[in-house]
C-alpha cells in the first residue's frame, strides 16, 4: 500500500502497546479496526443532533433522515446495486441470514422443500435453516469441500431436485481464507429456479463486490467487517424480489397503515427496517465504506495478498506446522496448528508478544470437524498491516514451536 505509515495514523489503536510491545492486529476476521473518520461521522451524529428519522419535521430530523438515507447510495455503489432501493439496513449479518431465512420460510417454504448450503458456512448460515428444519420440517443439504478447503462445485447440480428452492453460500470463508466461485454457483442455481442468498461478511474488506455480475439474489454483509462500526449491516435484495418478500419483523417505520383488520406495508427497503434503526452505526458505515473505496479495492486485493504469500511461506518453514485451508483462491486468512501444541496456548503467548489472533473453531464447527481438528490459530491481515509484523509473527511462531518441542 501507498503512504501506509499515513493510514496507520488513522488508526489510534495501532499505535497501542501491549504488554509492552507495540500492538500487531492480526484478527481483523473477527473485526476491522476503526478509522478516525468513522468515529468522527458517529461523534458529529451523536453531539450535533441525534434525532430520529423519517418521522420527524423537525431540522434536525430531517439532517438525520439525510444522512441516513444517503449511505443507502454509498452502499449501492460499493456493491454495485441498480438501486438505493435495493438496500436494507440491519443489525448485522446474521440478522440479515435469519431475515431472510424466516421472510423466504412464509413465501416459499413447505414441508420437504430443500435449502442448499455449503460445507464451510459460518454457523449464522446453518443455524437458521436447522431451526426451519425442526419447526417447518425443511430438508437441508450440503455442498461438500475438498481437502485443500474448496468447495466441490462439480457436485451441485446433483444436489439439486423439484424440491430444492433456495441456496445460501459463503463468499469467502471466514475461517480458511477460501474466496468461492460465487457467480458460477449463482448460475447453475438459477438455472434451477432457486433463489441466491450470498454471504459477504468476510469478502467485503478485501476487494471489490459486484452484484450485478454475481447475479445473486440476496447479499448480506456486516459493517463492522469492513472498518465500521458493529450493530450494523446490509440486505441487498433485487427489487423486485423485495417487493414480493414478506417482512420478517413487525413495528414502527414499515407500516403505510394499521388497523385492527389489516396492516399495509410500506413500500421499499423501509418495509424491511422495523422499529428506530441503528441511525448513528449506518451514518458510521457510510464513513467507512468512503475510507475503503478511496483506498481502490484492487490496491487492499493486492496488497494484503503479498502479504499472505509472505506469511505463509514463512511458517511452512516451521517445524509440525500445517496450514488449515490452502485453496489456490484465498483473502489474507491464514489459518494452522502446530502438532502437540492447543491453539489457546499459542494465541496467549502470541499475546504476551503483542499480536492479536483469533484461536478456536471460529464459529465454523462443522468445518473443525471436516478437518479433525477442535480448533485453529488463525492470523487475518488487514492493508494497515505491514511486512515486518508478519516476520515478528513469523519470528514468535518459530520460539513458541520450538519451547514446545523441547
């Protein structure tokens, strides 16, 4: 990345120390960091006028309702969406998962109707169709994977019967680093009559999405993934798929009208957004999404992949170190153990060194179990990363295998 000792200045947390050792973030799968200018969005928000939206006459209601609704088209264009209308803002993607599992359930959904998901899907995108299967009696299916953590897409077509109405699948996997052949699973799937939901979470903060090409149906992705804050997330919805979709919640804001009879929805990504949104998180988000874009999603690609390329290399050095995950298309995840060594061990003395990395199964068990392991270390870069931390990283590794080998 070009002037990187610049952007590390917008981030305040990288100039931490812990332990007394200067602070190496290397678990931003879990969450990014945040730059000054999303803080300074949420604070002018917050200190300036916090009122509520789309209700209110008021200025301040309407400076609100401005800013808030002017993120839906910094949000069309960084997916790029035909439409601001086809944008939903919500808590996150998990609640956006289970939006769209419970909204697809009323519209389309009997007893013996099939879902198809992946073999390396985050539990928010199980969970919801297990609890359909128990409640509505669902049948759900699984793409498999191989044993380099990329998904069997040869096998798909087979999957796939008159009963099969929806497919939900992972972009980039959370926990392998793996980036999936979305818009070629998109196009056999559509070739079936099945409807596409598309986890992003992990595949926004490392280049570029394009919905429009993928041709999926639903997205979904967290703003805290992508350097803005947490509590918030985005639907993306066809617009007319969201027309027909039944709302999931009920509440203020989405109604047109309600009576003891009947109420009438209102139209648009409203009908979708019950009760008072996170107003501060989305006006944040839309801060964050400008960061990114302004940095060009191709410089945050290539540059992140140097550094996996570096990383990996390097601990393949290691003695009883092997990598979990080593497709041939991969975001800057780097996910091993070390024989004879727990993942806990090696992510709290990595701690008293200063760097931050996730251990456990990542909320992937499924994935864990595939593997034969209970859990992984796992190192995710970010572009305000830097060589040299991932050769102290490197460097700390190597003591730890060795003081565990003796």
């Amino acid at each position: 990345m070009q002037n990187i000792k610049l952007i590390r200045e917008d981030f305040p947390a990288l100039s931490r120390n812990i332990n007394g050792k200067p602070l190496i973030y290397f678990d931003n799968a879990a969450t990014t960091l945040k730059p000054k200018s999303v803080v300074a969005a949420m604070d002018d928000y917050y200190l300036n006028g916090a009122a509520n939206i789309h209700r209110g006459v008021h200025r301040l209601s309407i400076e609100a309702t401005d800013k808030y609704e002017n993120v839906r088209k910094i949000c069309q264009k960084f997916i790029n969406a035909r439409s601001e209308q086809e944008i939903i803002f919500t808590s996150g993607t998990t609640l956006g998962l289970n939006s769209l599992a419970l909204s697809l359930a009323v519209q389309k959904l009997s007893h013996g109707d099939e879902v198809i998901v992946s073999a390396m899907e985050h539990h928010a995108n199980i969970v919801p169709w297990q609890l359909l299967r128990e409640r509505k009696g669902i049948v759900l299916k699984v793409l498999p994977m191989n044993d380099k953590g990329e998904l069997e897409t040869q096998h798909l077509e087979a999957l796939i019967s008159p009963r099969t109405k929806v497919l939900s699948c992972v972009m980039t996997s959370n926990s392998l680093g793996t980036i999936n052949p979305v818009k070629h699973i998109t196009a056999v799937a559509h070739a079936h009559g099945l409807e596409v939901i598309i986890d992003a979470a992990q595949a926004v903060a490392h280049g570029s999405i394009d919905v429009q090409d993928i041709d999926c149906d639903y997205l979904v992705f967290s703003g805290h993934k992508v350097y803005g804050p947490t509590g918030v997330g985005v639907i993306y919805g066809k617009e007319e798929k969201l027309k027909a979709l039944p709302p999931a919640l009920g509440g203020g804001d989405m109604i047109f009208s309600v009576t003891w009879e009947k109420t009438i929805f209102a139209d648009g990504p409203v009908r979708f957004e019950a009760g008072t949104p996170p107003i501060a998180e989305v006006i944040g988000l839309g801060a964050a999404l400008e960061y990114f874009m302004a940095l060009g999603s191709e410089n945050v690609e290539r540059y992140e992949s140097t550094l996996l390329k570096r990383a990996q290399a390097a601990v393949k050095r290691i003695g009883g170190l092997r990598i979990i995950g080593e497709a041939k298309e991969k975001v800057g995840i780097l996910s091993f153990v070390i024989d004879g060594v727990h993942p806990h061990d090696i992510g709290t003395l990595l701690d008293g060194a200063g760097i931050a990395v996730r251990t456990g199964h990542h909320c992937t068990q499924p994935v864990m179990a595939f593997f034969g392991i209970p859990a992984t270390t796992r190192a995710s870069f970010s572009f305000y990363n830097t060589p040299e931390e991932v050769d102290f990283f490197v460097e700390k590794l190597t003591e730890i295998q060795k003081f565990f080998s003796t």
